[in-house]
C-alpha cells in the first residue's frame, strides 16, 4: 500500500512538472477535485477522445455521433429520476468534523482486505517459484478464501441496504467493521443520510422570471432525447448506436484520487438500441468489444478486470465494469449496462411524445432496449499516464524517469533537436520541422546539451527523437531515437515521415482489436 501511496504521489508531481494536468485556480489556492489540463495534457486528452471516437464511431456504419447542450430541459432530469433518486450516501464524522461517502469508507474497507490477499500471493509466489500457480492458490488457500468471502458479504449486505434504501444498516455495518476516520482513527460517526449531487443553476432574465435548470449530471440523457430526430434524419435501422463525448458535473461529497473523481468530468458514451429481447447477447458483445479497445493500448492484460454489479440501478437488468489497477488499487474505468427500454419510456411518458421505432420488416412499433458504454475520459488519461510512468535503471547504474505513453496517444510525436545552436543546423532542423508538422505534433528543442534534451523528452512523453548534427549538411541523413529502447539509427530525412507514421498511426493501434 505505501508503495502505491509512493507512485501515486510520482504521478501527481510529474503531471504538473511536465505540463499535463494543473490545480485549477492554483493561485488562489485552488479549488477542490477542480483541475486544468496544462499544454501536453490537453493534447493527450484529446488524442484519447479521438482513439475513442475512431473506434467507437468512423468504425462502425451504424453508429453516428451528437453534441447535445449541456443545459436540458428540468423535466428531463425527473423523467430519467435523477431529480429523486441521484443521491450518494452522506456520513460525517462528529470528532473530526470530515464529510466522506458511507460507501466508499466501506469499499475502502475492502480493498485493505485485497491488499492482504495480494500479500499471501506475493508470498506464496516467492515461496512456489516457476511452480507457482495463482488461480489454483487463490481458489484453495484457505485464508485467501476466507478474506474473498468476507469481500462478498460486506458489499453484498451494502448492496442490499442501498437497494432498499436501509440507511441506518449501512451505519451499522460501518460500525460492525470498526471503520475509523482515515484522518484521526475516530469512530464517532453521524446518521447516514441521501445526498443529492446535481448543480442547479438558473436561467432567465429576471429573478422573478427565472427557470431552475441543471448541470447534466450524465451525458446519456441527451442521447435519449435525440432517439428520433436522429433515427429519422440518418435513417437509421435497429440495432444502431449514438455517441457523444462531453461535460457532466456532479456534486462529489468527497472527490478525491487526483482527477479519478471530479465535480466537473468529462463523458464518452454510446447508447446502442437494439430489438427487445436481444439486449443480453448485444450486451456481451459490447463487455468483449471494449475491453479489445482497452487492450489494444498495450498496458497490459493483468491490469483489467470485469466488475458485474451486485446491486443494479432501477434501469438496467445487467450491468458490469472494466476495472484498471490503478495506483491506488482496481478501480471503475469503464461501465457497461444494459438499461432496458427505461429511459426512452420515461421521456415518452413526461414529455407526451412517442419515441417507438417502426420495424419495416416486422410491421409494427416498439421501444428499443439499450446497451450503454460509458467511459470516463479523465479516468482514462490518468490510467494511461499513471500506467506510462516508469523509472528505469541503466545499465551506466544512472536511472531515468521515462513517460512510456501508447504512442499513438503521445501529446507529441517527435522532438527535433539541432546538436548545436550554429554551424546551420538549426536551420535544417527548423526545415525538417516545418515538414513534418503537417502530418504530426512535432516539438522543437535546442536547449542543453543533447543527452539532457533527450531526457527531458523521455520524462514528457515523446515517442521519437530526431537529431540534426553536422553530417546531416552533407548525407540529409539524422539520427533517430526511440524513447522505449532508447535504440538510436542513422537514417535518411526522406524517410521520417513513413518511421512515424508506422508507429503512431491509429489504425497500426486499432488493427490489435482483430487480431
């Protein structure tokens, strides 16, 4: 656990070392789980949205893309019941005076007890060697069994009591558990009560004329609302999908982990509507389909896991999640859920609307079904960048901090470094830059010396390095270096372009989801 305090506390100072992710606000001391992307942050985030909406949207004929408004009608928001049932379970900690979520102090809990069924496989797996087989230990081990039992009975009864909004259950089971304040150990603790987590605002001219309207909480609502218009408009036939990407705001009680959980985040989702009575197998094709996406980044099989939801919302009849390791443990990155035909149904009956679609070759109308995959982006850039950071040890017994991002997702591809500032080399540089920027972010570096500048490209991120020195006057040829291997090749300026496109080219990545 301290080692994944210790990484984590690595992650937090090199993304603002390095320009990817600020405090917002920061001169005025910030304002809490509120964060600025910084200039190689803003790039990275957008080269994930784009991965995401290459896969998600150019690869698939069925599947078309919105941009809805932030601002929705209120009603909106009481037909998909957020109004009244898009609550958190509050508990306040009468010693300390500290505010946390009833479920997560429970959550947290049990993720201690994971962290000591790690250390019984660590052990074991030092102690078996090659020999060691950890599905078999952790299905046999009797300890290791107890500690998964305990895990599912603690979030099994959570499950229930939320479920039937049994709130003074889940204070009992805090107390059963002896979970203390993570501050000051206390133990004293409030009544459990709902919290409801959408910002309302405003809108009108005068106070006396004025609408309460919301900052969605979710990106989906748009998408439903929209059913018609862009099944009719882009004659689409079921099964077909729609996605959007965008802002959400919710109201965190206690938002925490870095930009894990945020007051302002930001959403890419897909609703696919299907036929009634199909959604279970398109439901499973979707869990298989996205994590290939996930895998096709190369950050590794043993770092995902399937969540199935032990307690599902009022809408879906399944639901699970892609879990990442992150630093601080497995935790949601992605959520599929197979809402049923609720939504389309509820914006029918409040706004007095039909929202069927006719099936031609069935000859009648009916709702859809859908199947939901949605992702949240900033939990997806700080998997990628928590994941990419590494310090390695050199064979020279130097280390060096290297940022091994998926290089098709790199803020910048290649840096051009001139070895000197004289002698014309910046100006062959300065060329080979102005060509190569019309097909990839190129970065432009001639301060220190060239072992350092390397370096620093290493720490922020870029894949290539490509250097000018005085033989390039006579041969146009450069040397070029890899950031992951730091292998180095001489090679001609007429070739650069193919190098980095053979390696950073969406389709060389997205081509791994087939294989």
């Amino acid at each position: 656990m301290a080692k994944q305090e210790d990484q984590f506390k690595k992650v937090l100072s090199h993304a603002k070392e390095y320009g990817y992710v600020f405090q917002s606000s920061e001169i005025y001391d910030g304002l809490s789980a509120v964060y600025d992307y910084a200039q190689n942050g803003v790039e990275l985030k957008k080269n994930i949205r784009d991965y995401w909406w290459k896969a998600m949207v150019q690869m698939h004929e069925n599947i078309v893309g919105i941009d809805a408004a932030i601002l929705m009608h209120p009603t909106t928001w009481k037909a998909s019941g957020h109004v009244d049932a898009f609550n958190d379970p509050l508990i306040d900690n009468k010693d300390s005076k500290k505010r946390y979520r009833a479920d997560v102090l429970i959550e947290d809990y049990c993720l201690k007890i994971e962290g000591k069924i790690n250390k019984e496989v660590t052990k074991a797996a030092k102690r078996f060697g090659d020999a060691f087989n950890k599905e078999e230990f952790l299905a046999t081990n009797g300890r290791v069994v107890g500690y998964q039992d305990k895990i599912k009975t603690i979030l099994a009864r959570m499950g229930k009591s939320l479920e039937n909004e049994d709130l003074a259950d889940v204070k009992l089971l805090i107390e059963e558990l002896e979970i203390a304040d993570p501050l000051t150990g206390s133990k004293n603790w409030t009544e459990v009560k709902q919290f409801n987590l959408m910002f309302g605002t405003k809108i009108g001219a005068s106070a006396d004329n004025s609408t309460q309207v919301y900052l969605r909480p979710e990106t989906a609502q748009g998408i439903f609302v929209n059913f018609l218009n862009v099944q009719k408009t882009g004659r689409m036939k079921i099964p077909f999908g729609i996605a959007q990407t965008g802002k959400a705001f919710r109201n965190e009680i206690v938002a925490r982990q870095f930009i894990f959980r945020m007051r302002e985040f930001e959403q890419m989702e897909m609703q696919y509507f299907v036929k009634p009575g199909t959604q279970k197998l398109w439901y499973d094709q979707w869990k298989e389909t996205r994590l290939k996406w996930h895998l096709s980044l190369g950050m590794g099989a043993e770092n995902y896991r399937f969540h199935d939801h032990a307690k599902l919302a009022h809408y879906a009849d399944a639901a699970a999640d892609i879990e990442f390791n992150f630093p601080f443990g497995f935790k949601e990155l992605e959520g599929i859920h197979s809402r049923t035909d609720f939504d389309l149904k509820a914006h029918e009956e409040h706004s007095g609307k039909k929202l069927q679609y006719f099936d031609h070759e069935e000859n009648k109308s009916y709702t859809p079904y859908v199947v939901e995959t949605s992702i949240g982006l900033d939990r997806m850039f700080l998997a990628v960048f928590s994941n990419s950071l590494v310090e390695e040890a050199l064979e020279n017994g130097t280390t060096r901090t290297v940022l091994k991002l998926p290089s098709v997702l790199a803020p910048f591809k290649a840096a051009v470094l001139p070895l000197v500032k004289k002698d014309g080399l910046p100006e062959v540089a300065r060329k080979i830059m102005e060509d190569l920027k019309w097909d990839f972010n190129v970065f432009y570096d001639e301060k220190d010396a060239v072992g350092k500048r390397y370096r620093r490209q290493d720490a922020a991120g870029t894949p290539f390095c490509i250097t000018v020195d005085h033989d390039t006057l006579t041969d146009n040829s450069v040397t070029i270096r890899h950031r992951d291997t730091m292998e180095q090749k001489r090679v001609a300026i007429a070739s650069l372009k193919d190098i980095i496109k053979a390696e950073v080219a969406v389709k060389t990545w997205l081509q791994k989801m087939e294989a």
